[in-house]
C-alpha cells in the first residue's frame, strides 16, 4: 500500500462528490415533506390530533316504566352492573385478565371458552368496542372486582340498568322479557334513530317488545328512549384523563331522552285476584270492559318469570323451561286455541232464532240423545231432559236441542254467526301474537276432511266440539258482543303512553272490529238463558252467582279425548286426558259492563271446576268499582275509574265528563228469573 | 486481546474529526433529553444515558486499535456476526414476532445491529483486497463474491423477519458497489430491478383488477408486512388498524408545526397514541414537540456527520479505511432516510431505528462503534 497516483483516495474523487450529493437530496426529500406535514398540512393535522382524544362515551337513557290502569307500576328500572371488556386495551387477556374473572365471577369451563372465543374473533375496529362478558353483577362480585379493576386492564364495570318485573310471572306473556342484541340484529339497518350497542337489551315479546320503540303523533317515543354522550379526554388506552383529584375531564352532555312509559289497562288488583283465584295448573282466565274492548286482566297459566330470562339465565334453566310439558311459553289466552264445549251453544242459539226456525218458546224433546242416520249423538245426560225449551236448553246445556238446531240449519249458518262474532279469525290483539282459531263451515271440511262434509260434523260443531276452535279472547270478544249490544270490539292492552313528566305522548281509543246484526228481542232471549245459567235451580253454573249483581253465563265441558261409552271422574283420568273446564261470564246481567272468561285446562266441569274462578274475579272487580267511587265521590280521579267507559280527553280544558256512576245493580234484579 | 496495537499517538490529535464527534454526540444528547418525553411513564432516558456511556467507550476503544488490525480481523468479525444470526434462530428470544434478540442475564443483544457493522467491514476488505488499477469499475462476474457477501446476512435478517434492517443492509450494500464503480449494464440491470420491484408492486396493490386478485409477490408476504405496504399506498383505509402507525404518526409530526407543542407537551406522545414512541417512532415525538425547525436542526446534525464521514473517507489513507468511512456514512443516511421517510409517510412501515435518537443499547452502541471506526480512520490518516 502506498501513496501515489493510485491511492484509492484518487480515483473514487468524483464519487465522493456523487455519494455526497445523493445523501443531500435524501436528506432534502425529509425536510420538504417534513415541510409539507408541518407547514402546509400543520393545521388540520393538529386539529386532527385534537379529536384524537376526545371519545364519545354513551349516556344511556333510562327505559320507561310499564304501569297498570291506574299507575301502579308492573316493570321498572332497577339499578346494576354488568362488566365489560375491550379487547384492544385488554393487556395480557387470555394469560391474566380472562383467568381471573373467570376464578372471581365463578365461570365454568364452557363460558370461559366462549369469551376467549369472543376475544379471538375480534379483529381491527372490533377490538375496540367494548363486549358484554357478564351481566347483573351480584353485590360480592361488584366489590371483588372493584377492589381488582386495576389488575384488570381493558375491564370495565358499567352501571346499566336491568328490568325488574315486579309481580313476577303474573302477567310475564303480556309484559314479555328483553335479552341481550344479537350480532347479526345489530348488523341490520335499524328504523330506530335511538343505536344499538353490542351488549344492550332488547324486548323480545309482549310489551315491552311492541313498544320498544315507535312513532307517536307527538314525536318519537318508546320504552327504550334515546341515548345521550359525553365527551372525554382519554388516551390511546381508552383511560378517561384525569384532573389532580382524579376527576374525569368532560366535554358538554348531550342529555339522553328517558324512554316513555306505557300505561296499560289492566287492572294490577284485579289481575292478583284472578291470579290467586284461579285454581288450574294451566289454562286462562280474562276480564275485559265489554263496552271498550281494554282488557282489564289477562292470566295465562302457566307462566314463566321475566326477571329470570331477562337476566343470567342458564342454558339448563332455559331447556327446563323448553321441556316442561306444560308449555310455560305459550300465550294461552290468545295464542292457543281450544275446543269452547258448551260455551259454543250461545253462538249456536243466536244463529237458531235469527233463523227464525227457532223462537223462545221453541221446545225440542231430549231423550238423552239425537239420532241422525245410523248414529246416536249423545246428550251429555245420559237419561234425557225431557222437553227442553230454548232457555232451559241452555240452562242446561242440553246437547240434544243443539244438534237439531245443527240438523235442520246445518254448518254454514252456524259459521256464519260464529265469523261475525269474530272466531276463526284473529281479535286484533294489538301488540301480542295470537291464533286465528277454526270456525268449521262445510267448504273447509270439504277442504280438508277426507270425504267431506257430512251433516254430523255440523252436530259436532253446535255444541263446540269437533273442529271448532276457539282462543279464550276469541270467545270472551264474543260474549262481549252479545252482551254490548252487538259491538265486536278489538281487545286492547295498552291505554297511553306517556313522556316521563306525565304528558300524554299517544292514546288509544276502543277500537271497533265489527258492528254485527243482533236483534234485541234475541239478545234478551240470549242473556235471559245465560242468567238462567247462573241464577235458576238447575243452571250449570250455579257457582258463580253473586249476592250484589246479577251474573249471566255460561258453563263449558270441552272433550279433549275421544272417551268410550263409560263416564269417568275427573280423578280417574289422566292429567292430558281430561276435560277442558269453560265459564264466561257478563255483569251486570241487565247491561253487561265486564266481560270474564276462565279456562280451566284439562280442569274437569265448567260449572265447577271454571265458574266459581270467574265468580271471584267479578267480586272483585265490583268490589273495586265501588271503593272507587265511594273515594271519589264521583269527581273524576286520576286514573280512569274501572267503569269508565271511555278513555280520557287528551285536552285538560275539555269539557269534564263524569263518569257514568250507575247505581250498583243486581239486588233489584234478584230473583224474577222465567 | 494479544496484538490489538492498541496505541494513541499525540500526532493522531489534530486529526480527530471533531466536528464529527460534536455532532454526533449532539444528537445522541438530543436523544436521551426527547427520551425524557417519549417514555414519561419509564425514566428510560437514564439507560440511555448509560448506553451512551457505553457507546462512547466502545467508540474511544475501536478509535484506539490500529485499523489495519481491525482489517486483519474482518473475516472472522464477519463469520462470527453470521454465526451469531443462525443461532438466533435457534436461541432467539422472540418479540413482537420476529426472532431477534439474544437474552444474556440482564443483557438483551439485538446481533442485526452489529452484523451492519460487521458487513460494512467485510466489504471494505473485499474492495480493499481486490483493488485493481487497470480494471477499475466492476461487471458482473467480479461482483459475485461482494453480493453473496452481503446477501447471504440480508437474507438472514430477513427472516427473522426484520425487513427494516434487511432493506437498509441491502440499500447500504448496493450504495457502496455503486461507489466502488461498477460498470454502466450493471447499474442497467439493477434500474431494470428498480422497475420490476415497482411493476410487482403497482400489479400486487395499485392496479385496478377484479377479485381474486392475480398477485406476484403479495401471496408469500407475512400479514403485517403486506398491510403496512398497502397502507403505505392508502393510509386512510384502515385507520385503526394495519394503518394505526402510520397515520398516528403523521398526526403527530404535522401536529408539531412550526415551532411545536413543547417538550412533554405533545398529546399524541402524552396520550400514548404512538406505539414504539420511544424507540422506532421517536422522531415524531421530536417533530410533535418541537417543530418543524428543531427537525431541520436534527437533518443538519446529521447532515454534519454524514459530511465529516465522507470528508474522513476521503482523506483516507487506504482504500479499506476509505471504504469503511463510505459504509459507515452510507449506512447511517439509509437508516436515517428509511426512519424518517417511514414517520413522515413517505416509506411503508419497517422496524427501524433511528441513529443515536431511539431508545436501546445496541442501535446506540453500534452507530457509536461506526463513529469510533470514522475517529480510527481519521486519525491514522498519516500513520503507517
């Protein structure tokens, strides 16, 4: 190595020049885009930054309330704590935090593997919305983790307010549950300006899913209200940034809207003394103002409890719920149809009189039986009643004056008056699924009777067996009509909804299915028979007279197995095997006010086993109907009294108008049966 | 250590590139005083601190060996760096995904850091030894052996993966057989490469083409290296994901503006919006804070360096400590270049330090042996 010409110094000269200058124009390159980032982009990118750190944290709005009549509160808001993890801040998730939730809110193996399933499914933006890991936290568990939460890194315990449903499973298929959204719900387009969130709670049936949310003339309103958001500084961890004293640092509020309240017409006492008096494992019982069609008590037996599917439910609770035989999920009242027994025989008469084949004083022999053909239809009384009128008929429930009104009228004329009166065909209930029911003319059984229709099924259908089907509100709407005047009314659950301050935000009105052609001479030959029912020695339903009214009724046996030619006792039968027990009943007899129907599943006798049900129900219901008045003093009261008939004006200035106060009825009525 | 010829001559003095030095020491103090805002939470700026220690006593040590004797150990410095990357892919303790730290008690050696310096010196051997006046520039078949010499420790990187580290390498490496001459195909070839590279590219991420889309390259690519080139060409698509780092970090440096938020005052740094604030990103926290001047005193720093090494490389006294100076300079420019054009948007995202700024031992002590090896050659200009 030497100096000289070729020194590596030499040769390279240029080069150095050429590296040089590369390196310049690389480190130019920098500094103009540093310029453009920091000059020319330097304003929007530091306002950029500014919202960087300011997060929309959600303000939930109070749900609304559900209430009965009279403001008596059915479901609430109750204060808890359900926690929340977010993955893309949860540090050390599936080594520590995952682990020890599970050891501190006791998760077995399964639903510690659905978190961390969750965990992993999480990917970008995912990450870094919160997920619901445990809802409702018991009091122990909301200390443990509260003395734990700093270990816990992405963890977060929010107060939510969870739904108790005071009274339980009284009234749980009218009032319906809520559960957590589904992902793929909340993927959908919602119409509700009101946004889901991963972990909310939505109605799932009856009420509390009907008005969820829905648009009112005054604006938008619904159980579930809108949201409000405040504004928080955090930092890249989603950690609120805090003052010195460690106070949150918060933009302005945007104030949630609370949710509207729902004011039903159910009468929450009525409904516990229907509840308590009803003595069926299974079945229904039903009371509505006749001349409105707003329920006032709606059973269904059996029930299932609100509280426990809107809250922890376990997956073995939910199975035992889905295997019992007796079907807790299903909406007796209205989703679930029947065969009426004798109940039908009021339906069956009003098409004989408007006939004209068949009068009052109309007499057909009973002995114990009819005989169409080759084959004998049996009476329910084996020995026969003798001459039977059209009042005693029904007095009696004798099966033989039915069958020829059936055989001379035949089906169709039959189903004809059924239809209007609304069977076979859904009531409208607003808000709740419900069947249609069958009412049997001879195109149906042409249609799916293999040989079509022949004259006994109509005999069949006169007495409410054979296909007819009815649902308990079907039959009660019904009656209803019969004893309004011929109104057919669609029932109705809900009065008002009201914004939390008490203005009235939607009003529901009666509303009027069909006005159908009823004579008043057959409506007082109809309602004459069914007192006669209830009042007169010999009547089936003896059991649900009242000392202070005068009740008209009638009583139902319901066949639910093809029996052989031995009667026997309720006792000796199987639970499936057995009769359904029917009574409907209408008080005052003279201008029936309230309408009651009691199904008694597989109970045995409608006059034993139903009536004297519907005869404490109706007790009751005078019984409240004159407190309140007796309190009021007939000024008018807060809350609709129970024989108002129509709801009130919306209008405060409008002319008051009293409520109807008829004299309590019944004692003078006593006694002057035919 | 027998025959080091470790020895300081008073005639070395006047030779030591001060300005050199000045710089570079500025910058690393820089370093440790924006530390002290990027890790609030950690004091990390007093390891820093230490590691700068260190980084100078290593500097001063390799200043005071003879470089020749560095020249006679280039081979087995060289062998012993490749060795060290295999092991690693036995030993290796793995973070963030990619293999490449060796733990030693309290020590955690990163050899990537050294392999550059490792690399550098055995090119400079290469062009040392192979010098030849009459064939001056360099064609294909003489360039053989210098490619697999710095192939075969970028493919190494590569797989660890730490495709920051293996592209600067490579870029380095290329730089320096540009300078060493090569012939006129041969930079043909390689701008032909340059147009492949950016043809695979345009048909993999920018063409418009129906689903499934026919790619060259992309398939073999890792999940996180295909997302951030892709981001690289739409920051905005995937903002809180594959983009985070990018976009946070362009927030923050524009953030800055002129004369920036000041120091501890930068929100996206306070915030910890930035990940790898303190070490791969610890430009932005300077830009967020500081501005856009305090970031064109930083160039300038290391504009001074880069200056001096090139100045050093060319008064050297022989072509190995030439090429050394050129290596030294040519790797610290890429890494700056790669580093800051990644803060700024300009790059894909790669995991790459910026020299002497970002926190760790070994990035710190490395570029700080890349000085101590300039000092070396500055001094022994006239020595023989």
């Amino acid at each position: 190595m030497t100096l000289g010409k070729n020194t590596p110094g030499r040769d390279l000269k240029a080069h150095y020049l050429y590296l040089g200058l590369f390196m310049f124009l690389g480190l130019l390159l920098l500094a103009a885009n540093l310029y453009r980032l920091q000059i020319v982009h330097g304003e929007q990118l530091r306002a950029k930054s500014e919202d960087n750190y300011v997060k929309e944290v959600r303000v939930r709005a109070d749900r609304g309330m559900i209430k009965d009549r009279r403001g008596e509160i059915l479901v609430e808001g109750r204060p808890s704590f359900d926690v929340y993890l977010t993955p893309a801040f949860c540090q050390r998730c599936g080594e520590e935090v995952v682990p020890k939730l599970a050891l501190w809110l006791g998760w077995d193996q399964a639903q510690r593997a659905r978190v961390e399933q969750q965990l992993h499914e999480k990917h970008g933006t995912q990450r870094f919305q919160p997920m619901p890991v445990r809802v409702d936290l018991s009091r122990e568990e909301l200390d443990l983790l509260n003395a734990h939460l700093y270990e816990l890194p992405g963890v977060d315990i929010v107060p939510v307010q969870h739904r108790n449903y005071r009274a339980g499973p009284a009234l749980a298929h009218v009032l319906g549950y809520m559960n957590e959204i589904s992902q793929e719900e909340l993927s959908r387009p919602s119409a509700a300006p009101a946004r889901y969130f991963l972990g909310d709670y939505v109605g799932r049936r009856g009420i509390e899913r009907a008005f969820e949310w829905r648009p009112c003339p005054f604006g938008p309103c619904g159980l579930r209200g809108i949201d409000g958001a405040s504004f928080q500084y955090v930092n890249a961890r989603g950690e609120a940034t805090r003052d010195k004293s460690g106070r949150i640092i918060t933009e302005d509020k945007l104030l949630p809207i609370p949710g509207s309240n729902v004011i039903l017409s159910i009468d929450a006492r009525l409904q516990a003394e229907a509840e308590r008096a009803f003595p069926g494992a299974a079945g229904a019982v039903i009371a509505v103002d006749a001349r409105t069609g707003f329920l006032l008590a709606m059973v269904s037996r059996p029930s299932f409890d609100p509280n426990l599917l809107t809250g922890r439910v376990t997956p073995a609770q939910l199975s035992a719920i889905a295997r019992d035989p007796l079907q807790p999920m299903v909406f007796r009242a209205a989703a679930q149809h029947y065969s009426p027994g004798s109940t039908f025989k009021t339906i069956t008469l009003l098409a004989a009189l408007r006939s004209g084949q068949f009068g009052p004083t109309s007499t057909v022999h009973c002995g114990g039986g009819y005989q169409l053909g080759a084959r004998r239809w049996r009476c329910h009384k084996d020995a026969g009643h003798g001459p039977v009128d059209t009042q005693t008929s029904l007095k009696v429930s004798c099966d033989t004056y039915y069958y020829t009104v059936a055989d001379r009228l035949g089906l169709d004329a039959i189903a004809q008056v059924g239809r209007e009166l609304g069977l076979g065909a859904p009531t409208g209930l607003t808000h709740l699924a419900e069947v249609p029911g069958i009412m049997p003319d001879r195109a149906y059984h042409d249609r799916v009777t293999p040989g079509g229709y022949t004259k006994g099924m109509a005999l069949n259908s006169a007495i409410g067996q054979g296909d007819v089907n009815v649902t308990p509100l079907q039959l009660l709407m019904a009656y209803a009509a019969i004893g309004n005047g011929g109104t057919l009314y669609q029932p109705q659950l809900v009065r008002r909804v009201e914004a939390p301050d008490g203005r009235v935000l939607e009003e529901f009105q009666p509303r009027v299915t069909r006005r159908l052609e009823l004579l008043p001479e057959h409506r007082k030959i109809i309602l004459d028979a069914l007192v006669a029912v209830v009042n007169e020695p010999g009547g089936t339903g003896g059991r649900a007279r009242l000392r202070e009214v005068r009740v008209a009724g009638k009583t139902g046996t319901a066949q639910v197995a093809q029996l052989g030619k031995l009667r026997l006792k309720k006792e000796q039968m199987e639970y499936f095997a057995r009769d359904h027990a029917w009574f409907v009943a209408l008080a005052p007899a003279e201008e029936p006010e309230v309408a009651v129907l009691v199904l008694n599943e597989h109970g045995g006798h409608g006059g034993s086993d139903a009536a004297p049900t519907a005869s404490a129900v109706l007790s009751k219901y005078f019984e409240l109907k004159r407190s309140e008045s007796a309190l009021f003093g007939g000024e008018r009261p807060e809350a609709p009294p129970l024989n108002e008939a129509a709801p009130p004006a919306p209008d405060p200035r409008a002319p008051e108008r009293l409520p109807t106060t008829s004299p309590a009825p019944g004692r003078a009525g006593r006694g002057d049966g035919p | 250590m027998i025959g080091m010829q470790l020895r300081f001559e008073k005639r070395m003095m006047p030779h030591v590139p001060w300005g050199l030095v000045l710089a570079a020491v500025a910058v690393a103090l820089i370093g440790i005083f924006n530390l002290a805002s990027a890790a609030r939470a950690a004091p990390l700026w007093h390891s820093q601190a230490i590691y700068l220690g260190v980084g100078l006593l290593a500097a001063g040590l390799v200043a005071a060996v003879d470089y020749r004797f560095i020249q006679r150990m280039a081979v087995p410095i060289y062998l012993a760096n490749l060795l060290a990357l295999v092991a690693l892919r036995f030993f290796g303790h793995t973070a963030k995904g990619a293999e490449s730290w060796f733990v030693l008690g309290p020590i955690r050696l990163q050899p990537a850091e050294l392999m550059k310096l490792g690399l550098l010196l055995m090119l400079a051997k290469f062009f040392h030894d192979d010098y030849r006046p009459a064939q001056p520039s360099y064609g294909f078949r003489r360039l053989l052996l210098p490619a697999v010499l710095f192939l075969v420790p970028t493919a190494l990187v590569l797989v660890q993966p730490d495709l920051g580290t293996a592209m600067m390498m490579l870029l380095s490496s290329l730089t320096i057989l540009f300078f060493a001459r090569v012939r006129w195909y041969v930079a043909a070839v390689l701008a032909a490469g340059v147009l492949v590279v950016a043809g695979v590219l345009w048909n993999d991420y920018l063409r418009d083409q129906p689903e499934p889309r026919f790619t060259l390259i992309r398939q073999h690519l890792k999940k996180h290296q295909d997302g951030r080139i892709s981001g690289w060409f739409d920051p905005e698509s995937d903002p809180k994901g594959k983009n985070y780092h990018s976009l946070q970090s362009k927030i923050a440096v524009g953030s800055g503006r002129l004369t920036g938020k000041g120091w501890k005052e930068g929100i996206q740094t306070g915030n910890l919006f930035l990940p790898e604030q303190h070490t791969d990103f610890v430009f932005s926290v300077w830009a967020e804070e500081h501005g856009f001047l305090a970031c064109l005193l930083l160039l300038f720093l290391y504009g001074v360096i880069l200056v001096s090494s090139l100045g050093v490389a060319f008064s050297a006294r022989d072509r190995f400590g030439a090429f050394v100076a050129v290596g030294v300079a040519v790797m610290i420019f890429w890494q700056v270049f790669q580093n800051i054009g990644m803060v700024t948007g300009l790059l894909p995202v790669t995991g790459i330090t910026l020299p002497l700024m970002s926190y760790g031992g070994s990035s710190m002590v490395s570029v700080m042996i890349g000085i101590g090896l300039l000092v070396n050659v500055a001094i022994r200009r006239h020595v023989f």
